[in-house]
C-alpha cells in the first residue's frame, strides 16, 4: 500500500491529533471517561460482501460500517468504496461525522460505510451486486431511527437507491432509512450541491469577517467533483476568480480567471478532464499547491496538504478544508506556525449533512420542501455554527479546529451524561 502523507512520522501524527482533542477537552474539562468512551467506536460491524462477477467467478470483499457514536440520534454517515477504506479509515471518518453532527446541532451521531473495493472496475451489474450484498449484510444495524447512510466516494444517488430497495424488502418502504436519494425516490432538492453550497456560505461569513475578499478574491480548488465543481460555480457567481483547479489527471491555471461555467459544463456535467478545456495553462496536481491565492480550497482527498510536500509552500491566505482531512495534523501545524487560518472540514463541509437531515425530516413527515426553504434553512444553519465557532476563537484566542471541537465535545459529552452509565 502506498505510504500516507507524514506517515513517516505515523507516531507523532497521532501524538498531534490526539493533541489537538485534548486542547480542546482540557479548555472544556472532559472527564477522562468519557475521553475513552470518544476513542472507542460504539459499534463496528465487519463483513464479507461476496459477489458472483459478470466472468462467473465469486469475489469476496471486505466491508465495513461503523458507528462511532449515537448519544445525540440516530447515527449517521456515508457509504464510501473504495480500495483504501479499510477499518482504521472508516473509523476516523464515523468519528469526524459525530463532531459534525454535533457542531452542527442536528439530532444524530456519527457513523460510515466502506467497502474496499474500486467501483471504476465494475461493470453496472456487479455494481449493484455489491451495493445489495453489503446492505443485506449491514441491513440489521440500519433503519431511519438507528443508523442512516448516505453517499460518499465512490457511491451516488442511484447505489442509495438500490440500499433503499433492498431494505425495503425485509422492512417495507422506508425512505428515511437513507439519504442523497435521486428526488423520485424521496431525496431532497438542493442535496447535490448542498456541500459546496455549505462551503461557500461560510467562505461569505469569514470574508465579512476578517477581510479576505470573496468577490475579486482569488481562489484554487484542488477537485472539481460533487464539492469542488458545485463551489467553484458558486463562488464565481459571487464574484470571486477562480484561477486554478485540478483533477485527478492534473490541472489548468489562468491568472484572469478561468471560465468557470464553461468548464463545469465541460468537465463536471460531461465528465471530461479538466485539462481537455480550452482556457487555461496546463499545470500539475503538485504545481496547483504554489499558485499564490486568497483562499486554497482542498477538496478531494484526505492528507492533501502535508509535511512532505507542500505546507511550507502553499501561498494563500485561508485554507478552507472542503474535503474530508485534507490538511494533516502535522500540515495543520505547519501552517498556523505561517499565520495562514485553517477552516476546518467538520465545520465547512457540513452543508451536505445539513440536508441529508433536512431529507430525512421530510421523509419521516411525507412532505417535501422547495428548493428555496431548503437553501434558506441551510444559509440559517452554517451561518449560525460559523457565528458560534467565531466568538470562541476570539473570545477563547483558540484556533478554529479547536473551537469547533470544544462545541463539539460538549454537546456530545452532555448527552452521554444525561443518558447515564451503570
Ligand atoms: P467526487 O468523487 O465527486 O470528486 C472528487 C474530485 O477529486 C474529482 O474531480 C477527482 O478527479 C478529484 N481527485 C481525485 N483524486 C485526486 C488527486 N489525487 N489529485 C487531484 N484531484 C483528485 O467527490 P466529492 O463528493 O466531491 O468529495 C470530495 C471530498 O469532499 C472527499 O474528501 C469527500 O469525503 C468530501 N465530502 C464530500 C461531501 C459530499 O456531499 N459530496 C460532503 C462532505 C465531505
């Protein structure tokens, strides 16, 4: 397996992770219980997923679904395949998916889905295949009160709609019992961009905030999927030049800006290559790291901003962590030692749970919502938890991470209290 970022020094990651808890449990004064209880998962179901494949040959894969924690509600997280989501994966993304449902103030704890498998090898059969045989073997952990998927990499739409219906099989139709459903199905409006959407709602708050300017800032996306492509639309309608973004197969810069509609047309709607768009110069994945910026938006894979290769480079102003981990907790520290701010992802990336609750309440009422409320009760939202996570890191003089943990940890702790232990 290749080498994670600072994973030469895997020891003192941890040490800095586990740091960057405690600063947060020691300001709140978290008992030492209930610190063990958070460094444990609830529950963890491993699995096999065996599937006959379209050559007539039965693969087995390994998946997983873990439930960090369901003090607050029904657990909640996506589904992510993947040749990487292994066990220790899976584990780190539930327990994030519990501060941010926490942080975000919706009634539910934190849990994910893996398979380690790569879906690009599938053909659509097998595909489905795989999706009903992991649910079938998870099926007795889920349900729209205990446990409720939702898509991540590698997982969409329609594989949440296949979950659906082989749920629905043993149990009867039950449409809350998964989120980021197609709309036919009972998902929501606005679910597709909500992340994005989310991401850009809070860069508007920081920029009213301290100064960094949105509209003509300058900004470099590292992703142009679901967050990336929805928020560089976004920002440009705000205003903002977008100057670089990538994608797996390298990127494209344009000092003036690139033509961001067109090239959303191009590469997210029509899923061509960012390169192949006429409009920019070519650069690499590594080269997009020192275009000098306002805000860099990592927003495809975890440990993209690292020791080893570019936090002493990165020339921006505001790191906004729009995927999962992007930024290492070594990087982390590198770059608050540069004064430049890290957003953190459980804060910023939130916009996509945030409507995922909003599908579940309408699918539990049977009463859908227009597009508009969806995007206001949104903007209410993050704009809310950014004004919280705000006052704590002025009035506290902690970082950002820090702050939002600190909510995070006591509203999670509360609940756990108040339920009590025998
Ligand atoms: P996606 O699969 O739609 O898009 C991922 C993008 O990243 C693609 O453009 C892909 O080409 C690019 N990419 C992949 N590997 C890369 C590499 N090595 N270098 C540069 N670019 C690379 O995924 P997404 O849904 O946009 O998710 C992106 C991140 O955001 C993930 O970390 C995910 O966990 C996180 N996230 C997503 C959501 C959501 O609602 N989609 C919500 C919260 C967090």
């Amino acid at each position: 397996m290749a080498a994670r970022p600072d994973s030469t020094s895997s020891m003192s990651t941890r040490a800095i992770t586990k740091n960057q808890f405690d600063v947060a449990a020691d300001l709140i004064d978290l008992e030492d219980h209930m610190r063990r209880i958070f460094l444990m998962p609830f529950r963890t179901v491993a699995v096999e997923v065996p599937v006959r494949m379209d050559d007539g040959d039965i693969d087995v894969f390994r998946g997983y679904r873990i439930q960090h924690n369901g003090a607050r509600g029904p657990c909640k997280g996506g589904i992510r395949f993947h040749p990487e989501a292994d066990e220790q994966e899976v584990l780190g993304l539930a327990t994030t998916m519990t501060w941010k449902t926490a942080l975000l103030d919706i009634p539910f704890g934190g849990a994910k889905g893996g398979v380690q498998i790569n879906p690009r090898n599938l053909s659509m059969r097998e595909y489905e295949a795989v999706t009903r045989a992991f649910t079938s073997r998870i099926a007795i952990v889920l349900g729209p009160y205990r446990d409720i998927p939702a898509p991540d990499m590698g997982t969409n739409a329609q594989v949440m709609a296949w979950i659906l219906d082989e749920f629905s099989k043993r149990r009867g139709y039950t449409p809350a019992m998964v989120t980021g459903k197609p709309i036919s199905l009972g998902g929501s409006q606005g679910r597709e961009e909500a992340t994005g959407r989310g991401v850009m709602y809070t860069m508007q708050e920081y920029a009213n905030d301290f100064g960094v300017p949105l509209k003509d800032g300058t900004v470099v996306i590292q992703g142009f999927g679901n967050v990336g492509g929805h928020l560089a639309r976004l920002l440009q309608e705000q205003g903002a030049k977008v100057l670089a973004v990538s994608d797996v197969d390298g990127g494209i810069y344009n000092p003036k800006g690139l033509a961001i509609p067109e090239l959303f047309q191009h590469a997210y709607v029509d899923r061509n290559p960012v390169q192949e768009f006429d409009g920019g110069d070519h650069i690499t994945n590594t080269e997009l790291w020192s275009v000098g910026c306002d805000w860099l938006v990592p927003a495809a894979l975890g440990g993209a901003i690292n020791r080893e290769t570019n936090a002493d480079k990165v020339k921006c102003r505001v790191v906004v962590e729009a995927a999962n981990s992007p930024v290492t907790p070594i990087a982390d520290k590198i770059l608050e030692e540069r004064g430049i701010s890290v957003l953190p992802d459980f804060l910023v990336n939130a916009g996509g749970v945030v409507v995922s609750y909003f599908e579940w309440v309408q699918n539990l009422q049977q009463h859908p919502w227009s597009l508009d409320q969806v995007n206001r009760e949104l903007l209410n939202r993050m704009t809310r938890v950014y004004r919280d996570v705000r006052d704590i890191v002025k009035e506290r003089e902690v970082s950002w991470r820090t702050a939002a943990y600190m909510i995070s940890l006591a509203r999670v702790a509360e609940a756990e209290r108040l339920r009590g232990h025998q």
